[in-house]
C-alpha cells in the first residue's frame, strides 16, 4: 500500500535549534524536539487492482463436433443471440429426421391401438368378449402413448442438439481470444472455452484493503454502507502509468475477510463507453479520504528495531523509548501515528540514532 498526504497548513511541529556541541556520553545534551498535535489530512492511497468485465461470459459447446464456421473476430464487438460459430450439422439434422420419423410411427402404433381398444371396448359392452382381453387392449393402448411420448422427447433432444450446433452469444461484448479454428474438434469437455465474451460497457475493478484501513474508513463514514456512498470518485492509473479519462465509484465491499490474506475484497466501477478499458488489466486504484484529528510525524524521529517504529519522547528531561504503531505515507517523509502518542507530547525530531533509552537531555528553547 502506497500512500501521498497533503497536510493542512497548520504547523504540527514546535522545533527548536539545535546547538553545534558534540558533548560526551557523560553530559547533558541539547536536542531539538517538537510538541504532538493532530490535524487532518487529506490522503490519497494506492492499491494494485484487477480490470474485469462486468459480464465474462467463457463460452463451451454444448455438443461435440468439428467447426465447420468460425463467425466472429478476436476483439468483434457481437450482441446477445449473435452466432459465434457452427459446428458440422450432417449428422444432427440426420438424427433429427430419424426422431422425427419414430414420432410418426409411435403415432401410428397409438392410433391403432386406440382403435383395436375401441373395438374390445364394445364387444366386451356386448358381453362378447372377457374383462381380460379389454384390459389388455387398454394396456397395448397405454404402452403406445408411452412410446409416444419417448419418441417425442428423443425428437426434442434432437432439435435441441441441432440448434446447439450453431453457438450464439449469450450477452452484448466483445469477443475474446478464438483458439479453436474452423476444422478443430471440440466437445462440452474440453479444457478450455471456445471463447470468452466480455460485457464491457461498465468495468468492475477489484482491490484488496487490510481489515485497519477497512476499519479506519468505516470509522469516519460511519458503517460500510455509508462508506459506499460517501466515499470520493475514484481514479484508475493504469499500467503504463497514465490516468483513465473516467473516474469511478466504489461500489460494494465484502463482508468477508480472507483468512490468508487478512484483507478486504472492494469492487468498484468505471463507465467504458469508449471501450479503452480490457478485461483482465492491471493497474492501480487511487483512492483520496480526510481523516480528522491524527497525529503525522516526520520519518526522521523514528527508529526502528526487528521491525517495529520506535521515538523518543521527552519526560521529565528523560529520553524515554516509545513503541508506536503507524502508517506509512508515500511521500516518504512522514507517518501517521496510530498509537503510542497523543496529543502534546514532545518528542526529540533529530539526532534520535545517537540517543538511549533514558539519556538526559536539555531542551533549547529560541
């Protein structure tokens, strides 16, 4: 994470000159030091971002077969129901007109047997012939329809297939890569789609926040939701390092964090009229909010040890050693205090590399 400030005229820092005395261990030194105070700060911060469609739709047959046309373009802007390709039709319009033709002889096996039942029917009325050879008339009846009915589906699954042969798009987009070529065999199984189509109007941009900086927003607009809506137009830089024409919004933020990461999953969306913007890109989410009353120090007070930032603070004309805990700005000359101070405390702002925990200092006032 990246951050650059701009902080509000108001002085943070009291300093006061330091003399040119090189003293010894054993003396008294003179430090220049500065009171804590807050302001607020206007930040912008940076976070790495994934460019997706708002629709990536991976298109797969749904039957197997050789491309017999390839309709489309790597890039082609296509609408929804726009046939992408075609795959060999021979053999399905032949086994269409095979179920076609079993459904007119399941028809003609129920049409008689509809009146071989009628027939029995009336002669059992007659008492001609016996319940059984009505009963089983009926059943030859039932067993026809059944037939029937199987064919009819069979001839279904048969329309359907054929019209699964010609592949359409199933949203406006733009096409994606085409690995598959006319003459290529392909099935539902295969490893990797006929193409992908990317529904590219709006652009959903995806980016990560640890769950303190979460916090922190969430802390200033007062809940997630009004975070979304209060939070700043955001800008995209992309890869090269130039700025989107458009700028975007934040538009949910998951309410799960990831166990591995310990981050926050944030989506927001940039208009793409112009179709500048591709899925699967890379660049980077600007991201500006004002946070009130926090204490930013220079750099140069700090030290750090095994990875944790420490200042000196003056107490009593005692150097004390104080752990704190802060964020980092990219302008590389300042930190955001998170804990460790307050307000009107006095740290040393120079020459903190040559102090100890509990070296005695004066404080030189102009």
């Amino acid at each position: 994470m990246q951050f650059s400030t701009v902080i509000s005229s108001a002085c943070l820092v009291l300093l006061t000159a330091c003399g040119n005395e090189c003293p010894t261990s054993d003396e008294e030194r003179t430090y220049p030091v500065f009171t804590v105070v807050t302001a607020s700060v206007d930040i912008v911060e940076s976070y790495s971002a994934t460019i997706e469609g708002c629709q990536d739709v991976e298109i797969y047959p749904q039957v197997s077969g050789t491309i017999s046309k390839l309709k489309v373009k790597e890039g082609e802007k296509v609408k929804k129901g726009q046939s992408l390709f075609i795959i060999e039709q021979i053999p399905y319009q032949a086994a269409l007109r095979t179920a076609t033709a079993n459904v007119r002889v399941a028809e003609a096996q129920v049409e008689t047997a509809q009146l071989e039942y009628d027939s029995k029917k009336v002669l059992f009325d007659k008492k001609v012939i016996s319940k059984y050879d009505l009963s089983k008339a009926k059943n030859a009846l039932t067993i026809a329809k059944a037939n029937l009915e199987q064919a009819q589906a069979q001839e279904t699954n048969a329309k359907n297939n054929l019209s699964y042969t010609e592949v359409h798009s199933p949203v406006d987009g733009v096409v994606g890569t085409l690995p598959f070529r006319a003459g290529a065999l392909v099935s539902p199984s295969i490893s990797q789609p006929l193409t992908t189509v990317s529904d590219t109007k709006q652009i959903y941009v995806y980016f990560s926040m640890s769950e303190n900086q979460i916090r922190n927003l969430i802390r200033q607009y007062g809940s997630p939701n009004e975070t979304i809506h209060k939070m700043p137009e955001i800008e995209l830089q992309l890869s090269d390092g130039s700025f989107y024409e458009s700028k975007g919004k934040i538009e949910t933020i998951s309410g799960v964090i990831n166990p591995q990461t310990g981050t926050v999953s944030v989506r927001c969306v940039f208009p793409n009229e112009k179709h500048l913007l591709f899925s699967g890109g890379v660049g980077n989410v600007v991201l500006p909010h004002k946070e009130q009353d926090v204490i930013v120090i220079p750099q140069r007070t700090t030290y750090e040890i095994q990875d944790k930032i420490y200042v000196y603070k003056v107490i009593d004309g005692i150097a004390k050693s104080t752990e704190i805990s802060v964020d980092k700005l990219n302008n590389g000359k300042t930190y955001i205090v998170r804990n460790g101070l307050q307000k009107g405390d006095i740290l040393v702002s120079e020459g903190v590399a040559m102090l100890k925990d509990g070296t005695p200092i004066s404080i030189k006032n102009d």
